[in-house]
C-alpha cells in the first residue's frame, strides 16, 4: 500500500514526545513536553494489582527507553536500579545507553549525546543505539553554534537512516526521519515529500497502518493543509481495527485541532461528535480535559484532569491543566495546591519557570479572595 498526498519495541515504536514533529507515540502525561506537532498521549494500561515487580536494571532502561520523563524521586530509583550493572559493566553498550538516558532525563543533553553516541559505537548493529544517537543529538541542537547545526543536523539524521538500514521496522528512527525532512530547509535536505515517504514506511510495517496514517495527516498539518489533514485523520480512525486503535486516532485528530489549527470549537465538535468520552482511558480524558479547558468548560474540565491524577498522581500535564482550570473557576488557593505538587515533582522540568510565574498569580488572586 502507499498513500499519496491527496523493551527494545518501546524504543522501536515510540519517540521523545518533544524531539518528534509528528509522533504518533504519546505525549508523556508524566511530563507533558510540548512537541512542534504535539499528539496526545497513549493509553497505560490500568494496574491489575497494587504489587509492582521490582526494579530490576533490564526494566528500569526499559523505563527510560519508553520516552517518559519521571519524577526525580523515581529517576533516583531508576539510577540506583541501573548502577550496580553499569559498574560491573561499564563498557556494555546498554548500560552506556542507561547512562545516556539518566542524563537526558536530568536534561543534561550534551553528556546525554556523548553517551547515546558512545553506545552505538559500542554495538554498531544494534538500531536502537544509532536511534537513540540521532535522538539525542537533536534534542541538543540548540546547544551548538549556528554554523555546527546542520553539521549536528547530518549526524542525527545520518544515524536515523543507519537505525532503519539496521531494522526497517524502526517506527521512532523513521518518525525522527519525518522531523528531520519536515523541519529542514529545502537547501538542506528538507523535503515534505520525502516525508512523506517515511510515513508510507510506517504503513507498511504490520500492524503499523494506522500510525503511518496518522504521521501522514501530521505531516499535512505541517504544511497547514488541513483539508488533507482532516481526510486522513478521519481515514485513519476508520482503518482501526480495536477500540483503543481508534480512539488513539480520534484523540490525535482532536489534540491537533486544539493546539495546532488553534480551534477549540472544532476540536470540541470532533470530540463529541466521536464520544471519546466518557472513557476508562486516561489518554482520552487528557486530551478531552485540555479541549474543554480551551473551551472554557472548567468543572468539566477538572473532573477529567483529576480522575486522570487518580491513576497517575504525578501526571505534570494534567497538573498544570488542573491548576489553569481551578484559577479560571475561582479557585486560586486550589491552583496554588496544584502547581506546588508540579514544582515539587518537576523541579528540573523545563516549563518550572513558567509554572512559578502561574503559582505567583495563583497566590495574588487568592490573597484577594
């Protein structure tokens, strides 16, 4: 099929919610790192049971490679897990990548991109390090001079395009692949068709049709043609072949409309006209949250954002959420409550600025009340 213009499966599959232009993965509630076309995040699977296994090293780099971005008392875990077997291994490539991703979660980027590269220098026929490579050089892009970018530029797509020699399957090296050729200037090997391409590559992989379908409507939104947009989001929710299948492409279609095309009133007709809510998913109640908040239906709003938290106590997105709907309902002590808990599990977070100017009108607004 093509479609034209009218554990290590974690890493394969989903991609740093800010590095990916059009990700298909999800935005981590944990985190909420705005990506340049944000998608909604995906749905967890609920806890059968309150007993969790243990940490072991394997899972806690699993943890990592999954894109999420955890608190800092679980990414102390997370370390402590890792250290015994990265010191009795230090030069095994996974747990150099361990390393890598320990840095990247404390947004050190450049000993991030020295580890991630190191690894695949480390394991050559490994993808995921060559993904991860490219991954962390991007992210770090903004760190180097003006005339080291497109060189930094190359070697990231350079590695993405060894991920998916290495393993054509690789869904994240060629989301990354999409970025690259959606982002870069013609003259320096940007390209919508070619982006395209990467996104009839995603269809062809089994199983994967409805996220190639779904990077294809993203890649439209990039060059605001919401016509086309519109199309294939909507012929991706009819391809879907399980209730979650689709209401992942309902919610990225919705999450779109919202903060891309900037319409909340289409966004909030998609949702309703899609029932995708009332729903046992928090991914779902998120992305409606975020549309009825924009919408300026605030108690709808808040219920939404805190069943979510019920689930997830540390879920950054749905905290600030929160917190900008108890201030737009009058409720400014509870808003202050709200971003407390954010800087309390976030304080490395890149958006701490921003939430300690919201908690400072917080407070203003309840001093007066």
């Amino acid at each position: 099929m093509r479609m034209t213009g009218s554990t290590h499966q974690a890493s394969r599959d989903a991609a740093p919610c800010h590095l990916l232009l059009v990700t298909l993965a999800w935005i981590a509630i944990s985190t909420g790192a705005a990506s340049a076309q944000p998608s909604p995040p995906a749905s967890a699977p609920a806890p059968t049971s309150d007993a969790k296994p243990p940490l072991t090293p394997q899972i806690a780099l699993e943890e990592l490679k999954a894109g999420k971005s955890p608190s800092a008392a679980r990414l102390t875990e997370i370390e402590n897990a890792i250290k015994p077997a990265a010191d009795a291994e230090p030069r095994e490539a996974k747990w150099v990548l361990a390393r890598a991703l320990i840095e990247r979660a404390r947004g050190n980027r450049t000993p991030a991109k020295e580890l991630a590269t190191q690894a695949a220098s480390l394991s050559p026929a490994d993808a995921d390090m060559h993904y991860w490579k490219g991954a962390t050089i991007f992210e770090g892009i903004q760190d180097v001079g003006m005339f080291s970018k497109m060189s930094a530029a190359d070697d990231g797509k350079a590695a993405f395009d060894q991920a998916v020699r290495l393993d054509p399957a690789h869904v994240a090296a060629r989301m990354g692949l999409i970025q690259f050729y959606v982002n870069a200037p013609g003259i320096a090997g940007g390209s919508y068709a070619k982006a395209r391409e990467q996104a009839n590559a995603i269809a062809d992989v089994p199983g994967k049709k409805v996220r190639g379908l779904l990077a294809l409507a993203g890649i439209f939104v990039a060059e605001d043609d919401w016509t086309d947009a519109d199309r294939v989001y909507t012929q991706a929710a009819d391809t879907a072949t399980t209730p979650t299948e689709r209401a992942e492409a309902v919610r990225t279609h919705v999450y779109a409309l919202l903060t891309k095309k900037k319409d909340a009133d289409a966004a909030l007709a998609k949702l309703e006209a899609a029932k995708l809510v009332p729903s046992d998913e928090d991914s779902s109640n998120f992305v409606a949250a975020e549309v009825y908040l924009a919408a300026g239906r605030w108690s709808d709003a808040i219920g939404l954002y805190e069943k979510v938290l019920s689930h997830n106590p540390q879920a950054g997105n749905c905290l600030i959420g929160l917190g900008k709907a108890q201030v737009a309902s009058g409720k400014p002590a509870a808003a202050a409550e709200t971003f407390e808990r954010f800087l309390a599990a976030f304080a490395t977070d890149s958006r701490v600025d921003a939430v300690r100017d919201l908690l400072k009108d917080a407070k203003k607004k309840a001093a007066k009340k």
